[in-house]
C-alpha cells in the first residue's frame, strides 16, 4: 500500500486526476470553425471551387491573424442550399 495525501492506494490501483472523466461521461467537442483543409476534406468540394464559393460569397469565412477559418454551421448551410437546388 502506497500512503498519498491522506489517502490509501493499493499495489496496481493508479490515481485518478482530480480533473479526469471516466470515458463514458466525456463529452465530445464538435468544432465551431475549420480551416481551409479541413473544410475541403469535410465536404469533397476541391480547393478551388471552395475559393469560388467564398469569392462569391456562398460560403463565409472568418480571418484571425493569418489563419483562415470556415464556420461549420456555414459548411452546413452551402451543403443544404445544394441539396434544395439553391445554389
């Protein structure tokens, strides 16, 4: 038996950080904005029709510092207007 801060640990047994979750109760961040990249990979588009889409201003875009971010909820916008014929 290992002694720690007032507390008894047994041989095998591994300490738990105070701010650890078990897997079950973990909760899964979606993401609000994702770059250029990962908006291609997410959606199929090619790179140079999602520039089309953003010059046209179909699909928004937000610039902090040098880093270029595409809101998902405007992913899933563009991708419901096609899916309605819309764009």
């Amino acid at each position: 038996m290992i002694r720690r801060a007032g507390s008894t640990v047994r041989d095998g047994e591994q300490l738990a950080l105070p701010f650890t979750q078990p897997a079950a109760m973990a909760t899964t961040l979606e993401p609000i904005s994702v770059r250029i990249a990962d908006a291609i990979r997410l959606t199929g588009i090619r790179r140079s029709k999602l520039y089309e889409l953003i010059a046209s201003g179909d699909l928004e875009t937000v610039k902090i510092g040098r880093c270029t971010l595409v809101p998902v909820a405007s992913l899933h916008a563009l991708i419901e207007r096609a899916r309605q014929g819309r764009l």
